[in-house]
C-alpha cells in the first residue's frame, strides 16, 4: 500500500540576515498533516532563491537534526545552493533554483530517521555541531505552520539561510514532498 504524502513550504521575504527554519517538525503530528513520528522519508526537495537587492553571498542548507538538549545540538547537511548575488537588474542570474528528487520507488529516500544521533541511510561530512539555535528550549525557529516560536527537536528537517557576505536580500522558498512513518 503506497504511503501518503504530504508537503511543507517555508517562504522567506526580503531576507537581509542569517535566518533559520525548522521546514519538517518530526514530533509535530497536530500542526503537520503527517501522523507518524518515527521516522520522514524524502521524495522531493526544492529550493528557489530570487535577489531581491543589493550583492552578496548566501548559503541555503536543508539539513537533519540529529541531536539537540537545553544547549546546544548538531545538524547534518544534505543539500546546499550557494548564491552569489550582483546588484544588476539588467539580467536574470539572481534567480536560482534546486531540485532533488529521490526516486526509489514506493519507498521514496528514507533520510529522517534519526538513532542515537545517527542518521540512518544517509551520510555526510558537512555537520554543524555545538549550534545554539538547534536546542530543545530554544523556541526561535519559524516553522512551515507559521509558528515562530518553535524549538528543533531530534529528526526534525531545518533550512538555514545563511548570509556569508556583502548586504543582498533575497527572497526564498523551500519545499518539500515526503512522507512518515
């Protein structure tokens, strides 16, 4: 029997400083339409990012939660569209766009389950660890709900906009299309 799937959409406006998200809220079965907590399993991801003034760098990272307590936590990167921005309005190169797809059959890419603080099926050298902004009492991440004063947890699948340098803004949509389990 083929899963449900489900979809969470953050959009950021006029981003002008390093902003976080938590798109995908594993324990989150009332506000999020999916109902089981044990695990996410990844079918699409995509990520758009248009300049909306000024020139600069930014990275836009999609990444798990794979611990946090009251302190501090550790986030595993998957994904990453790096933009560099030029205040040219003669052109369209400030617009940028990535998307992975995860075709494995029914079964989709089973990213998000998360064992003592091991991602299972998914492996990467691009951690962030010690991140104050990925802890259980935080509560100052935005979520795809609309919520803006929710705490990442184990499992959860957050976006980081991250501006490196320079004073661009951009405007920003992340979207994803998975399922539970």
């Amino acid at each position: 029997m083929p899963r449900p799937m489900y979809s969470a959409t953050i959009v950021g406006e006029a981003l002008a400083v390093t902003t976080r998200y938590i798109l995908v809220d594993l324990s989150d079965v009332s506000g999020y339409p999916h109902k089981d907590n044990a695990g996410l399993r990844l079918y699409r991801l995509t990520i758009q990012v248009e300049k909306q003034t000024g020139t600069g760098k930014w990275d836009i990272k999609v990444g798990i939660v794979l611990e946090c307590d009251a302190t501090n936590g550790t986030v595993q990167w998957f994904a990453v569209l790096h933009c560099e921005v030029d205040d040219n309005a003669t052109d369209d190169t400030n617009q940028r766009q990535l998307v992975l797809e995860f075709a494995m059959g029914d079964d989709g890419y089973q990213l998000m389950r998360v064992v003592s603080g091991v991602a299972q099926r998914s492996v990467s050298n691009h951690l962030s660890g010690d991140v104050t902004w990925v802890e259980t009492d935080a509560g100052n991440l935005a979520d795809a709900t609309g919520a803006t004063n929710k705490s990442a947890g184990d499992g959860d699948i957050v976006v980081e906009c991250e501006e490196v340098s320079g004073a661009a803004t951009l405007d920003v949509f992340v979207e994803a299309l998975y399922s539970s389990e």
